[in-house]
C-alpha cells in the first residue's frame, strides 16, 4: 500500500474553527433525508394493508430503500471526488425529487412493484445526500469536536423523523375501508377501484416533498460554500494514495466501523418499521394504525432529544464510551419488551430512541477517523453499510411470519451487543483522545 502523502495539520486536526454557516446550510439536508426515510414506517402498514401483504412481503419497502445504499453509495463516493461535496449535495436532491414523483404513476396503476421502484429512485438521491454531506460535516471543523458536530446534525436529521410519522399519519394512513378477508371477497373491478383510492393518499405529500427538494437543490446550487484544503476534492493526481478498490478496507477501524453502521441501521429501522403494528396488537396498547402511527414520533423524538445531548457529552467524553453504554441500555430495553405487555413493552420500546441517538455519528466518526484523503471513499464504504436497513428488517419480518412481532425484536437486541462491543474496543480512540493527542505535539 502506498504511504499517504499528508500533513497532520490538515487532516487530522481541521480547521481552527467551525464555518457555522456552511454548517447550517448542510444542516437543512440532515431534515429532509430524516424526514423522507421516517415515511417508509407509514409507507409500510399503508401499502401492507392495500395489497394484504405479510409482514416479510411489507419488508420489501425498507430493502428497496435502504439496499439502493449498496447499490449506490461506492459510486457516489466517487462522484464527490469528481465534482466536490456541494454539486454532489445538489445532484442528491435532484435525485430524490425524481423518485418523489414516481410515488404518482405507482400510485394511479396502482403498482407495489412500481411503489418500489421509485423508492429505490428516491434512496439514491438520498444516497448522494448521505455520502457527501456526512463527511462534509466531520471535517469542516476542528477534529476533536467532529462527533459533536455530526450529533448536532443528526439531532436536526431525527425533527425529521419526528414531524414525519405524524404527517404521514395525517395525509397518509387513511382508516381502511376493508379487512384482508374482506377484500379477497371483493370482484377484481372493485378491488383495483378500491387500492387506487387508498393509495391515492400518497399523490400530494409526494408531490410536496418532490417540490420541496427541487426549491432546495437550486437554493443550494446558489449558495457559494467554503472549500478548504479539507474540503476539497481530493483526486489520485494530487496525492500518492493507493487506487486498488480495496485499499479502504486495509483501515481496520473502517471495516468494523462498517459493521457496526450495518448492524446500527438495521436495529432501528426494524423497531422502527413494526412500531405501528406492534402497537396495533391487543397484548401491548390495541391502537388503531392511525394512533399508533403518533406514538412512532414518541421513538424518533428522544433520538432527537438525545443528539442534543448527546453533542454537548460528546465535547467531554471519549466517543466509545458513549456509544457502548448507550448500546447497552437500548439492548437492555428491548429485552424488556419482549418479557412484557401492556403500555410498559410500548414505552419501554419507545425509550430505545433516545439512545439510539448518538450512534450512528458516533460510528461514522470513529469510523473515518484519520483517513485523511480518503474520507470520501471511507464515507462511501460506511453510508454503503446502511444496507443494514435493508437486510435485517427483511429477516425480522420472515421471523415475525413464524413466531410473532412480540419475539421478533431479539434480532435488534443482538444487532446492539454488537455495538457495544464496537464502542468499548474503541476506547483508546474517539475525538477526546485525538484533541488530546494534538495539544502534545
């Protein structure tokens, strides 16, 4: 491997100070890819109830989605090297505006493989999102206060998830008019007219969202952001960096970084995906979807409250730590759950949020820690391990299929001790001790 020609001012402390305007701008971003992600856990009781589908089958929303992350992340990685972070963030939402639009021809036919096609569309722009603005975030500041900065970002990315479940649930989830023994009653005329009418409900937030995508790419397209010799786009011309494709994966840290993202993602998209139905069970609250679908920004919200939090421990305590006792707790919490019934597995579940706050920055941070010129395509491997989204969510509706949603959500539990041991083995690293570090030199 070829020795990385940089200096250690640059790539390992950053800049002096914060830009806090580039870092409001790109904060914006952070909303609105929090707030398009959270309506897949209206999308999926919604569609599931429109075309009867099992709780396997309704997984293919969230694999749709966040498998666009595999497919497509490594590529955006290199599409940030080639035209920069902010023409990247543009492209993103150019994208995503695209797939936006396409929720209204699957809506008219209507189409659930149509329906999942435009969420791939609408991951990839997401996807651009993701790959350029979460390092963009970690290095346009000093190092030691990264985590911080990508926790207070992510705060502004859980109001997303929080406002989305109850606007979904207002424009969205609509009472069903027909139970799925009722609809296997129903002529094939009546039962197109039927899921055409239902799935309309999706024409206008989409339309919204696709509008509200493309006013902020040429807001951003508009806007001249900083561009520092960290924030540049780094190319194998200047710079004596190995090319190989797998000369990332030569970062240990990286690697298991990608794992924990993997396992992370994969975690709290699984919760959150069965919230509304587990809620809807009589044994635990016996909501009706419509209800339940509010008590989902219950989850999303303490995520929201504890990135706040979490950005203020984070200035003072090692990264790992953190992120090892959070994962514990959330572990511990879902084990709860699935020992009890009633309000106390509901609100004991919605707690899980609030630690889950801090990780995925956390992570992220940990992960591209000392990349230096590689950040992008270490961002690229990471955003590309969201696949987890995807893949643990479809295993826990198979498992629910057997066994019921109550003792499902031990696929999660693992996913956290798994975490935990990330942050603990991590403990001689994190922001804190790299601050540290370069107050000696």
């Amino acid at each position: 491997m070829a020795i990385l020609q940089k200096s250690p001012t640059v790539y390992d402390d950053g800049p002096a100070r914060t830009d806090y305007r580039a870092l409001s701008i790109v904060t914006m971003l952070f909303f609105i890819w929090g707030f398009l992600t959270c309506l897949n856990d209206i999308l999926i009781p919604h569609l599931q109830s429109i075309f009867s589908l099992t709780y396997f089958q309704s997984m293919l929303i969230q694999f749709a989605f966040f498998g666009a992350y595999a497919v497509f992340a490594l590529p955006a990685g290199k599409l940030v090297e080639m035209i920069g972070y902010k023409r990247a963030m543009v492209t993103g939402l150019l994208i995503a505006a695209a797939g936006a639009l396409l929720f209204l021809p699957a809506s008219s036919v209507p189409s659930y493989p149509f329906f999942l096609g435009a969420q791939v569309i609408l991951a990839a722009g997401i996807t651009v999102l993701q790959v350029s603005a979460n390092p963009y975030v970690s290095i346009i500041g000093p190092s030691r206060t990264a985590s911080s900065r990508l926790n207070l970002t992510q705060a502004f990315n859980s109001l997303g998830t929080t406002v989305a479940p109850k606007f979904g649930g207002l424009f969205i989830l609509t009472a069903a008019t027909y139970t799925a023994a009722q609809m296997a009653l129903l002529s094939p005329a009546t039962l197109q007219a039927y899921r055409q009418q239902q799935a309309s409900t999706v024409r206008i937030p989409y339309i919204g969202i696709a509008v509200a995508l493309i006013a902020l790419g040429v807001a951003l397209a508009l806007l001249r952001l900083p561009q520092t010799a960290n924030t540049r786009e780094f190319r194998a011309s200047d710079m004596n960096v190995d090319e190989g494709p797998f000369s990332i994966l030569k970062h240990p840290q990286l690697v298991l970084a990608a794992i924990g993202i993997f396992t992370y993602v994969g975690a709290e998209v699984s919760i959150g995906s069965f919230l509304v139905k587990y809620f809807h069970e009589p044994y635990i609250a016996n909501l009706s979807e419509q209800s339940a679908a509010g008590y989902v920004a219950f989850y999303w919200g303490g995520a929201m409250i504890g990135r706040f939090i979490g950005s203020a421990i984070l200035q003072k305590v090692r990264t790992g730590l953190v992120l090892g006792i959070a994962a514990v707790v959330a572990c511990l919490l879902v084990i709860t759950s699935i020992m009890t019934f009633g309000h106390v597995a509901m609100w004991v579940m919605l707690a899980v949020g609030l630690f889950n706050s801090i990780m995925f920055p956390s992570i992220f941070t940990l992960g591209i820690e000392g990349l230096g010129p590689l950040t992008g395509r270490g961002s690229g491997l990471l955003v590309a391990a969201i696949v987890g989204g995807a893949l643990i969510p479809l295993a826990e509706g198979r498992l629910t299929d057997n066994i019921g949603i109550h003792h499902a959500f031990v696929i999660p539990a693992i996913c956290y001790v798994y975490i935990a041991i990330f942050g603990f083995t991590r403990l001689r690293s994190g922001t804190v001790a790299t601050a540290l570090e370069g107050s000696k030199g």
